[in-house]
C-alpha cells in the first residue's frame, strides 16, 4: 500500500490544469447511485462469489471469502446504507479495498468509473441530505453523469488494530 | 523510458497499471482486450506489453499467441499480469511463448523495475 | 559502507544480541542456582564478549564500556581469579539485565542514564579490583581453548587497543599480534561474491528475452563479470530463434541473495537458475562478520569446524576457502591453525555451529504456507476422487491407493517442514527470570525462578503468543501467589525466598506449561465475597472450592488488590485464559490453600495446521477441533429431556449432557428435516456437551487462517480453513458457543 500512496499520491503530472492536486476515485453503483473510493485505497475488484456467513454479525456484513488463501470479510454496502441485503449473482461485484492495514470486501451493484478530480471541487457534505449515513461520507463531487458521494471506509467499517 | 501498452479489460485496473508506469517515466499505450491490443501493437510498436489474461474477445494468452506472429511482436516481451495461479495456464503461457507470468495484486515497483530489466 | 548496508548488518547484530543475551541470562541463572559447570562460566563469558565485539563494530560506546567491564569480571571468574559468591552472582544477574537494557537502548539509537549504569558499573569494577586484576589484566587469556575470542576481540581493536595490545601479549594466544595487524587492515566489506548459473532454454530468445538486457540490468545489482558456457554454434549452424548457450554471472553485491532471486525470477520458467558458490558459507560469513566483525575469519573457522579432517588439504588449495572478500591466505592460515584448537575442545562449538544454517523465518513461512496449500489442493483431489470412484472401477481403487500414499508423504513432508520452525521454550523461559527479578524488587518480595524443560520444542507460532501470557501469569503469581513479604513466609515456617517454578514438557501433541508457586493459594473466601459483590454469582449459589478458583478467570472478575502498580495494568487473569484459548489452548488451575497454586497451560504444538472434523450445520461447512471429539452419536427421541428453562438434555449412558442446537447458535437457516446427529465435544471448562449438526462429513488436517488478519474476533469461532473447493469454512470454538448459547450465569456454566 505504501508504494502504491508512493507512486500515486504524487500530483499527476498528465492530469488537466486544474487548481489543487488531482485526486483519483473508483466510483461504482448502488440503487443507481454513485458511490466513490479513493483509487489508492482500491486492491482489486472481482465478481460476486457466494461467502461464508459469520455468526451473529451485523446484517450488512455478508461473510468471509477466499481471497488467493487469505481470510476477507465482504459488507454488503446497501444494506450498510439501510437498504435491503443485496441479492448478489454473478454480475455483482465484490470491490477489494484497504481499510487500515486489513483487507475488506465491499458488495457493490457494479463499477462504473474512475474518475479524476480537483481537491478543491470535492463539496463538503450538507447536514439533512436524504442519502443515509451522512457521516460516513467524505464529501460530494459534481460530474458531468451526476453526483458521486465520497465514501469514508473507516466510519462506515471500522476495523479493530490487533492488540493483546 | 519504454512505451508500454497495458492491457486489461478492467477500467480501473487498466487505469492503474497505466498511472503507476507513466509516473515511472513511461509512455503507456491501452487497450481493452485483445483484439484491441493487437490493433494497437501495430499501430504502436510498444517496447513491452503487459496484459491481463481473462478478458472479452480475445484473452492474454490468445493474444500472446497472435502477437508472436506480428512482426511487432515477434520478440517483443510480453508479461501476463493475473490472478490465476493455475499450473495448466502457466504451461499455456510458455506455450504459447509469454515472456513472463506476474500475479496479481501488483507491486507498482516490481512492475516498474521489471519494465527496466525487460524493455 | 553506505548507510543502508549498515543498516542492514545492525539488523543482524541485534538479533543475534538477542540470542546472546538469552544464552547469557541462561547461564547467569544456572551460576546463581549453583548448577552450572565450568562450561556455563566460559559461555556466559563468550556471550558478553561477543556482543562487545559488535558492539564495537558499530560504535555503541555505552555498550561497550559497560561490555567491558562485565567481561572483565566474568574473565576473573572463569580463570578462577574470582570467586561467585551468592553477592556476586546477583551482580552478575543484573549486569546481564542491564546488557539487556543497554542493547535496546543501542537498538532504539537511544542512550541511558548514566547514573542508572554508574552503581552497577562501580560494583563490577570492585570485584574487577579485588580480583586482584588491574585492568590491563582483562584481556582473555585462554584463547586457544577459545576459538571464538581472538575474531571478537579484532572486532574491537579500534576501540580497545589497549585490549588487543595484550592479547597480542598473551602467551597462549598463537596468533595474536600478526594477525591483529593484518586484520586490522581489513575493515569489513559488507559484499558478497554470488555466482549464478544461468542456463536459458531454447525459446528464451523467442519469448521476448534478450540477454544482453538481462546483463545490463544485472549490473545495477553489482554483476562483475559474466562468463560463457556451452559450445557456440557454427555460423551455417546457428539459429538466432535458438539460444544454446548459457552464462555464469559473478556478482559482487551488497545485496542479500533474495534480491538476485526476485531479479532472477521472471526467467524461471524458461531458464535453468542456480546460486552456485557455498550459499552456506556466505550466510555464515555474514553472520560471523556481524558478531566478529571480520567476514574472513568467521567464513574460514567454520570451515574448519565444518570439516576439521580435510582442513589441512584445504590449506594447501587457499582458492578453496569460502570467498569472504580477504585475502584469502589469511582464511588458509586459519583454516590450518584451527583444528587442533576444535580437537582440544571437541564438544565445545560443534552443536552450535557447524551443523546448523541460519535461515529467514520468512522463507520457512512460506514453505509451510506452501504445504498448507498442497494439503488443501490433496484434499481437493481426495474429495473429487471419492465422488467419481465408485464408476471408475479398478483404475479408480489405484488412483485412490495413489492418492492415499500422496497423503502421507504429504503429511511426513509437513512434519518436516513444521519441524524446522520448532523452537525451544528457552527462548521465552529465559525472558522470564529478569521479570521475577524486577518484580521481586518492586514488591519488596524475594523470590526465585526456576526452569524446567527450557528444550521443550515448540513451533515458532506459538513461541511468538506465549511471552505475553506467561509474562502475565507470573505477575499474578509474584503479586498475588507469594505471601506479601520474607516475614509473613518465615511466620508459617517457610523459606524466607519464594520459589516459582516454570516448566514445559510434551505430552501427546500438545505441549504442557506449569506454572507453581509456594505462596498462599487462592484466597478463596474474598474471590468469593468479590464475586457476589460484582455479580458475578449469586450468594446462594453454593459453589464447590475449585468453582471458587476458577471465578479469577472471569472476565470482570477483579479484587480490589488486584489493582496494585504490579498487576493493575488493565489485565486481569480473564485476558490471560482468553489469549490461551484463542490460541487453542486450556488453563487449569490447582490451589492449595496455604501451600501455593499450580497453572497448567496445554497448547497445541502449532498454530499453523490441526486435526479437524468437518461437520454440516444448516447450509455451511464448520471445522470442531478433533482434539474436543469425543464421539459422534445418533439421538434417540427417548434420550432427550425437556427443562423447563427451555434447556434440552441428553442422556448418553446413564449421564445427562446439555444438547446444543448449532443451527440456532449459529443463527443458520434451519433445515426442514428432523435431525437425529449429535456430536459430543469435550469443551474443558464445561465437561461434555453434545452438538445437534446437519452431517457429518469426515476428519481431516486443516490449514488455520485468520479470521482476525482482516476483520476481527468472531465469538464462538476461532479461525477459519479454506476447503477443496476453495470454500472457507469456519473453526468453531466450542467454549464460547456455550457462552452464546447459555448466555446464563456463572454458576448455570459450571454443570
């Protein structure tokens, strides 16, 4: 992860002349909303496969995977938003990020996007927005396909630094 | 500095690779697939390729095998960048003469320093 | 020497610091128990000598000079100068603490207090005294007996000329003055030479490789010169899609041999890539350059000591002298000189360093994860083969004995591998006497400990966990366990020292860690009265005195006194059995009122892979650890008895057993169909309690991942194991499932 904020975090040299550093988003879809993740926060995307459920969990975390011999937990993020657990099939995607040094899945409807933008055009996030869990948001971005909300993966799924 | 073309069907994983390499100094040529990899090789003459392996229309493995007969591919080296591990798609990816397997999640400074040693 | 090598070599030195330090703080405590032999004096004296000698190397002055003077002292006792008295011996303990102590201060760029070192600095330079030594006197005098001195001490010539001055003088040392000068020439050079053969196959060329790119970026790795091998082909003969030849690279780097081997790897599946050139040697040579501070000298006795018969011929081919960038008629010289020094003392380093080779951790993990995959692609096959056997007729019934034979080879393999990770308990027990002792002044107490089984091998996994827990338990004993002071132990007739044993043996497949002090037991009357205060039984509750003990493992459970500057950090005994059980461990507890109380601790021997059996509740797989099996049964309507609590029992020969239903534990969908299938667990706390399951699939070795890498602690789970199918399926922790199950009280847990 360090080497990937290393080489990424650094202004990017092709990106538009626009004011402030340029910061990098995945954005995927859920409910037909856009949701977005820091890209250097982003370890891969792969496809829905069934997860082995954990008991007496919250309903939003859908179970554990296999991710090539390690052990990832997968949170459905509609149901983290209030919304129904996701019939999750095949075209469903299962996003990889970092959260802290843990690894964690997220459920997603799909990805659409990365998208490049100016610091300085990320919007604060209005207190009484109707999109859920105002906290758990970074801020707002204005594109040209509509508003993408900035996810804050630490508040939404805080992760437990190992201790004795 | 090398002109690499990147390829994977993945938007953002393709994003990545290609970020990671131009901030090593590289030119970087993308494509989705393999087909359009293969039109690109030609029209780029890139010094290295680095392709994922499941993709639409023509996979990594398929467009190794194509490439090698392109006068621009013929000794051009090749990388597959992938999650599988599978031992038979290994064996393919001699086969069909891929200059080198790397397994996924990259480490952008492997890719970079790879780049420099093969290109 | 740039920065990063000097890194790089002090990484290497403070872990070989630690190893010294345990092997001194070892046999400080043998001297101070009084059983220690000649032996223990002459390796207590090589420990502190040998961090000296780094220590030297990288200028940590503090280390040194408080190195010294220890060194000095324990050269008076070996060469009987100086006698160790009880007094003496306590010095001695804590100047190895304070070695300890300075080394971490070395490690952390930090430095102490000189007034914290100054009192035990006096204290060793009067027995220096009255030694009837002056200091000039110091320098150790029977090197011959001692190959390892004279390399250590050249390590600190810079600093302690006037040592090495009179080591040069010392009769015995047969070399000294020469070889002082010589060496001192020769500073370290923290290269390498790695040779590498590189033998392409045919399609190297035609899959896009290009040697002369390989070369040049070889060189940025320190590639020195490059040789070819094989028979260039004539010219009408030549095909520039083949590639018949192959290289030797020779490379004189400063980097480790895993970075030849990460540039290297891209070509591995097309080219035949060898290290070539002793890798053991150089592993050794760099090891000894650390501890020595001279490459050569370490490379070339352990040479000698590897092969003490061929030496001689060794001397007479100085190209055969393992490469160590001296010249190499210095390491000839040593290699000639050296067998009689090993022939005199012939038991005295064999065991150590000849027949072991230093290897990364890392590596072996990943040989172990490695195995652990193949186990679950082995049962991937084994699973599959069952399915399509029985059509598959008589080639099936041969694949099937194949795959069995696979099995236990795979197993034996494992057992292999697992065992190169077993470490001796030592190296945690030897942590533990400094605890006691800072404890005992603390507290004002006098205590001693005692080891026992110390080489007891365990896997590396559990080593790592055990250091907190038995750091923990000893407190409590310390605090708690021993009678507040020497008075109060002599007003009941007992020795005015505690005595707290420590010990570890094997049984079975677990290992067995007992804990036991002298002191008062558990006092049962205020853990009870606590107990009730803070609600965790009620007053009724009549509770047998073993009840009444077990109550310190509770969590909340905590008597005021417990919150003492000792073991009132926030951990009570509850933390303790919780890191045990997490780690697929037990705690049991004996006290004796009046006479002491005994911890037992079994823990698995590996926390890498275990027996399981593979069980079907709902529509998931779980794992129940094999060694909780008791048996799996069929349940007769008639056995099982309906509480009025809502508690279902079953009866199982004449005994009533709690029944626990998983699916609902588990919170799984409940399958429609009736299910008759128990399975009874020993659960150690609880006594026996039998499981409704779904299926019972069979038992089989598991590979233990981590559950709390990437999420967290799951109560009544204690880790996860990827199946065949690439499934994970979740360990179950039957202790805790009762706790979920139950949620009762305490006293409801106890039957």
């Amino acid at each position: 992860m360090s080497e990937f904020a290393e080489i990424l975090d650094t202004p990017d040299k092709n990106g538009a002349a626009a004011t402030g550093p340029i910061r990098q988003y995945v954005t995927f879809l859920v409910d037909e909303r856009s949701y977005g993740v820091d890209i250097n926060l982003v370890r891969e995307i792969k496809q829905w496969t069934p997860t082995t459920t954990l008991p007496n969990q919250p309903h939003y975390t859908r179970g554990v995977l296999n991710l090539r011999g390690t052990i990832v937990p997968v949170h459905d993020l509609r149901a983290r938003f209030g919304g129904m657990l996701t019939e999750a099939t095949e075209v469903h995607v299962v996003v990889i990020v970092w959260i802290g040094s843990k690894t964690v899945g997220i459920l997603v409807d799909a990805v659409s996007d990365i998208i490049s933008v100016p610091a300085d055009e990320i919007r604060p996030v209005p207190s009484g927005q109707s999109l859920g869990d105002m906290s758990a948001l970074n801020g707002l971005v204005n594109t040209e396909n509509g508003m993408v909300a900035l996810l804050d993966l630490n508040t939404l799924f805080p992760v437990e630094e190992d201790s004795f | 500095m090398s002109r690499v073309l990147a390829v994977d069907d993945t938007r953002a994983l393709r994003v990545m690779l290609a970020d990671c390499l131009k901030k090593g100094g590289h030119d970087v040529v993308v494509a989705a697939d393999g087909v359009e990899a293969l039109e690109k090789l030609r029209e780029h003459r890139p010094d290295i390729v680095i392709t994922d392996l499941n993709m639409p229309r023509m996979n990594g493995l398929d467009f190794i095998e194509a490439a090698r007969k392109e006068e621009a591919g013929k000794t051009l080296p090749m990388l597959l960048l992938t999650t599988e591990t599978a031992q038979a798609l290994k064996d393919r990816a001699k086969a069909v003469k891929a200059t080198g397997w790397l397994t996924k999640p990259f480490d952008p400074n492997q890719i970079l320093s790879l780049v420099e040693q093969l290109a | 020497m740039d920065d990063d090598d000097d890194f790089d070599f002090q990484a290497l030195f403070f872990e070989e610091c630690n190893e010294l330090l345990g092997t001194l703080q070892e046999h400080l405590n043998q001297l101070a128990d009084g059983t220690g032999d000649e032996e223990t004096v002459h390796a207590a004296f090589r420990a502190v000598h040998s961090v000296k000698g780094g220590a030297a190397a990288f200028g940590f002055d503090q280390l040194i000079s408080f190195a010294h003077i220890f060194e000095t002292v324990m050269d008076l006792i070996r060469s009987d100068q100086l006698d160790p008295t009880d007094e003496i011996n306590q010095i001695l303990l804590r100047s190895g603490d304070m070695m300890e102590v300075l080394i971490e201060a070395a490690q952390t760029g930090t430095s102490i207090d000189e007034e914290r070192i100054s009192v035990l600095r006096e204290e060793l330079e009067d027995l220096a005294k009255n030694g009837g030594a002056s200091e000039g006197d110091d320098a150790p005098s029977d090197e011959a007996a001692d190959p390892e001195a004279p390399q250590a001490d050249n390590g600190g010539l810079e600093l302690f000329s006037d040592a090495s001055d009179d080591t040069a003088g010392t009769p015995d040392a047969k070399h000294g003055a020469h070889e002082a000068t010589e060496e001192d020439a020769n500073t370290p050079v923290p290269t390498q030479e790695i040779a590498v053969r590189f033998l392409p196959e045919q399609e190297f060329f035609s899959s896009g490789h290009d040697p002369l790119r390989l070369i040049r970026s070889a060189r940025s790795l320190g590639l020195t010169s490059v040789e070819v091998q094989g028979q260039v082909p004539t010219l009408d003969s030549f095909d520039p899609n083949n590639c018949p030849l192959g290289w030797e690279l020779v490379f004189d780097t400063d980097k480790g041999e895993e970075e030849l081997d990460a540039f290297f790897e891209i070509y591995s599946h097309i080219a035949t890539i060898e290290f070539i050139g002793g890798e053991q040697d150089v592993d050794e040579a760099e090891l000894s350059s650390v501890q020595d501070a001279n490459g050569s000298a370490g490379a070339g006795d352990d040479a000698a000591q590897a092969a003490p018969s061929s030496a001689p011929e060794d001397a007479k081919k100085p190209a055969a002298a393992p490469s160590g960038g001296a010249p190499s008629a210095d390491g000839a010289a040593r290699t000639a000189t050296a067998p009689p020094a090993a022939g005199d003392q012939p038991a005295k380093r064999s065991a150590g360093s000849t027949k072991s080779l230093r290897v990364e951790l890392s590596r072996i993990d990943r040989l172990v994860n490695l195995v652990g995959e193949m186990l679950i692609t082995q049962a991937g096959i084994a699973q599959k083969l069952m399915e399509i056997q029985s059509q598959a007729g008589e080639d099936g019934m041969e694949m099937g004995h194949n795959v069995d034979a696979m099995s236990r080879q795979l197993r034996e393999l494992q057992e292999s591998v697992m065992a190169i990770r077993a470490q001796p308990v030592k190296s945690v027990f030897s942590r533990m006497p400094r605890v006691v002792r800072d404890l005992a002044d603390k507290l004002g107490k006098e205590a001693r400990l005692t080891l026992e089984g110390e080489h007891t091998e365990v896997d590396a996994t559990v080593i790592e966990e055990l250091a907190e827990p038995l750091t923990h338990m000893l407190r409590n004993s310390m605090d708690h366990g021993l009678e507040p002071n020497s008075e109060a132990r002599e007003q009941v007739g007992k020795p005015r020292v505690g005595n707290i044993k420590l010990a570890a043996e094997h049984r079975g497949e677990r290992v067995i860690i007992t804990i036991e002090d002298d002191g008062r037991g558990v006092n049962r009357e205020r853990v009870h009265k606590k107990a009730i205060e803070q609600g965790l039984v009620s007053a009724e509750d009549s509770l047998a005195p073993e009840e009444v003990d077990m109550l310190i493992f509770h969590p909340g459970f905590s008597t005021a006194e417990q919150v003492s500057s000792v073991s009132g950090r926030g951990v009570g005994m509850d933390v303790v059995k919780k890191k045990i059980v997490s780690l697929g461990g037990r705690v049991a507890l004996e006290s004796n009122p009046g006479k002491g109380t005994r911890f037992e601790i079994t823990l698995p021997l590996t926390l890498a892979v275990m027996d399981g059996m593979t069980i079907v509740v709902g529509d998931q797989k779980f794992i129940l650890p094999l060694s909780s099996v008791v048996e799996a049964l069929h349940i007769d309507e008639n056995a099982r008895k309906h509480l009025p609590s809502g508690d279902v029992l079953l009866e199982r020969r004449g005994e009533f057993l709690r029944l626990i239903d998983l699916r609902r534990v588990l919170s799984t969908p409940v399958t429609e169909h009736e299910v008759d299938m128990a399975i009874v667990v020993d659960t150690e706390t609880d006594g026996l309690v039998a499981l409704i399951v779904d299926e019972l699939i069979g038992q089989r070795q598991i590979v233990l991942k981590s559950l709390e890498a990437n999420f967290r602690r799951v109560e009544g789970i204690s880790g996860a194991t990827i199946l065949g199918d690439g499934q994970v399926a979740l360990i179950l922790d039957v202790p805790s499932l009762l706790g979920m199950s139950g949620g009762g009280s305490y006293s409801e847990m106890m039957h």
